[in-house]
C-alpha cells in the first residue's frame, strides 16, 4: 500500500475472523465472513457425520435440526413451526413464486430497489403461469430518499384491484435501505395484498419480529449478518394453513410420507436430498459466538440477548461514521436519512466516467492494485455509488483509507 495514503487496520475483534489481513474488506453485505469458532463447530458436524454417515443421516439430524431450528426462531421471534432451513433467500423466493397457484389476471408488485436474482425468478415464474396471464408491475420508490413515507406511498399507490403479492425488501441491496415493512405490510394486508418480504440482509442488523410482523411469508440468510457458514437461509410461513402449500424447490422422499408426527411442511422442507446440512446446525453457534462479542446477556443460544443488540448498535453507529468520513473526501451528500440505514449505508461517486455495461476505467485499480473490497453499484444509470458494510472486525482507519484511494483514482 502507498506511503502517501492512510494506514488502514482491523479492530481488535478481527482476530474472531480469518479475514485475509491485506485487503480492505468493506463488503460484508455481499456473502457475509464466518468467525473461525463458527467454522470450526461445523467442521465438527462434519467430521461427526463423517465418522458413521447412516447414523447422522438417519438418527440424528433430524433431532439436530429441530434444535437448530428452534434457537432460530427465537432469535426473529418465529413460531417454529413455520419455519424451515433453506440454502438461502433465492433459494427461498424460488419456493414461494414456483409453490402459489396463479390465475389468469393476477399480477405481482415489485419495485426498483429490488435484488436482481429475485426479480429474475418472479419473472421466469410469471412468464410461465396462466400462459402469460399473470402481469408484473413496479413501483418507483425514489433514490436518494428522505422518508420512509415515500417508500409506502410508493408502493401502496401502484397497486391495483388485481394486484396478488407484493415482493418487498427489508433491507434494499443495491442502495442500502432499511424499508418500513411493518408499515408496508399493515397497508397491502388492508388491500388484501399477499406480502413476500425478502429479508436477505436483516437478521442479524436489525430486530426481528417475525410474529408481530405477519408478512405472508418472510426469507431471510443467516450467512450475512448473523455471520453462520454460507448455506443457510430460512423460509417462514406465517398463517398455518398455507405451510401446507408451500413446497421446495426440490422434491424428495417428504411428498408420499405416511408419518403423521410432523407436518406436510416439515417434511418436506427438511429433507431434499443427500446434502452437508452441517450449516444449518451451526446457526446456533454463531449465534451465540457473534451475540457474545460485546457485553451482554446474548452469548446463551436462542433469542436475540442485549449482546446481539449491542452488535447491531455498533455496526450501525460504524456505517454511518464511515459514510460521513468517505462523504467529507469524496463530497456529496447522504443518500437516505440514518434512520433508513442498518449497517450498510451508499456513497455516492462524483463524476465517474463510464460506458454502460461497462466496467468503470477509473476503477479498475480499486481492488487490483489497492486491496479495497467494495461493490460500486450502478443501479441508476448514469449515477453511481460504492456500497459500503460494517461489521465488528471493520475499523475508521479502513474507512478513510478507501475514501482517499477513491479521490485519488477518480481524479486520474
């Protein structure tokens, strides 16, 4: 790294991960980073099922699992019985939109925050429901925004006598908003809307109340911002009588059970096949490995614990220092008021030249020659912005580090 620019170090908590101690990881937002206690509690579930493989499939996962699986949804405040393990949100989002029974008429309400491969499945699944009958339509929320009431008012009035479902965010990925979804499902329920909430970046950066919330169904990672091994998400079914109808994207022995000890969504969701569910039972440990970083009662498995809340705190005091550093560099302005941001926050990028669908030449280096890990996100072309994260292990000095290299690449 050059002389002339800003030392950037880790804090004292990345010693909990494996971080590579060369690169200026601001982009725990994207695939998230497991703490090496997390890791090494699966590579144990690994090497147990390892040791006698029929056993651990056959005798004790499924034990494992409903453990597992209970310590989750204290932690978002889930009935758990509406609750199930899944690879992660897309593969989740694919469950719900492959799983309704479509007619000819319904449409479908997303809005242009929204995540590209979620937006990509709900359009492969209503180019193919009804012969094409099934309509997709989208709200404009603006961007940058001052209130939450421009995202409801935005949502809310596109949508029409036919309008079915509403896939809405919890935390937008492309600009880093937190969306008032209580807000939101309150109103479209009053609409008779059904509501799908991708939940992908929110457990683990902000409060999870999945009971109060009564989104129709809610999906959520837990490789992010809870920190578990990648591979774990959650789909949650809030009414009872829809678990029922609600199928995986994969099909195996669960469909022609006769077993009456465990509901139709159970068995399914919880056996698809041959697979390493090794990530799924380590949920509890980072759970209680990330939860007892900071002082607090949150080191015990299951529930949220005041150590949990305290990470959430701090990372999101961290993004909004860092936002404001990198802003005090870069210039411009924020983007979203602080309270419609968790532990992601944007920075926008002045004068960037670029073709579209290109990638920025000015840029090029970011990575490659200087070791900042950040996404620049081109959303709304021909404006674009770096996405920055906050986690334990991130420090200020990171922060101006990447703000100074970026000044000093965009004025070459």
């Amino acid at each position: 790294m050059r002389a002339d620019l800003p030392t950037p170090r880790f804090s004292a908590h990345a010693k909990a991960w494996i971080l590579d101690p060369q690169v200026v990881f601001l982009n725990h937002g994207s695939y998230g980073a497991c703490p090496q206690r997390v890791l090494e509690y699966q590579r144990h579930i690994q090497e147990k099922m390892e040791r006698e493989p029929l056993r651990f499939m056959g005798t004790e996962l499924e034990p494992m699992l409903d453990a597992a699986r209970a310590d989750l949804a204290a932690f978002v405040n889930a009935d758990p019985e509406g609750l199930a393990f899944v690879r992660n949100a897309t593969t989740a989002v694919n469950a719900v939109f492959r799983s309704i029974e479509w007619n000819p008429g319904d449409e479908v309400l997303s809005n242009n925050h929204e995540y590209n491969a979620c937006e990509n499945a709900l359009r492969w699944v209503v180019g193919r429901a009804c012969g094409g009958q099934v309509k997709l339509s989208s709200a404009e929320v603006p961007f940058p925004i001052k209130s939450p009431d421009q995202v409801v008012d935005a949502i809310v009035g596109a949508v029409t006598p036919r309008t079915r479902l509403a896939l809405i965010s919890h935390v937008t990925s492309p600009t880093a908003l937190i969306f008032p979804v209580e807000r939101l499902v309150k109103e479209l329920s009053a609409r008779g809307v059904e509501t799908l909430i991708d939940g992908a970046h929110a457990p683990g950066m902000v409060p999870l109340d999945l009971r109060s919330l009564g989104a129709t169904y809610y999906i959520g990672n837990c490789h992010k911002w809870m920190c578990s091994p990648k591979g774990a998400g959650f789909i949650y079914v809030h009414e009872e009588a829809r678990r029922g109808t609600i199928s995986p994207v994969v099909i195996s022995h669960g469909l022609n059970s006769t077993r009456k000890d465990r509901s139709r969504f159970r068995l399914l969701f919880d056996w698809t096949g041959t697979d390493d569910y090794t990530a799924w039972l380590s949920v509890p440990e980072a759970i209680r490995a990330v939860g007892s970083m900071l002082p607090g009662s949150g080191a015990a498995a299951g529930g949220r614990g005041t150590g949990w809340d305290a990470v959430m705190a701090s990372n999101h005091q961290k993004v909004l220092a860092g936002r404001d550093t990198m802003l005090g560099v870069l210039g411009g302005e924020a983007q979203a008021p602080d309270s419609m941001l968790g532990s992601l926050a944007t920075v926008p990028l002045p004068d960037v030249r670029h073709a579209e669908g290109e990638p920025d030449e000015q840029l090029k280096d970011l990575y490659a020659m200087h070791k900042v890990q950040v996404p620049v996100i081109a959303r709304y072309h021909p404006e674009r912005w770096v996405r920055i994260s906050a986690q334990l292990y991130n420090d200020s000095s990171q922060y101006e580090y990447a703000a100074a290299v970026l000044k000093m690449l965009l004025a070459t």
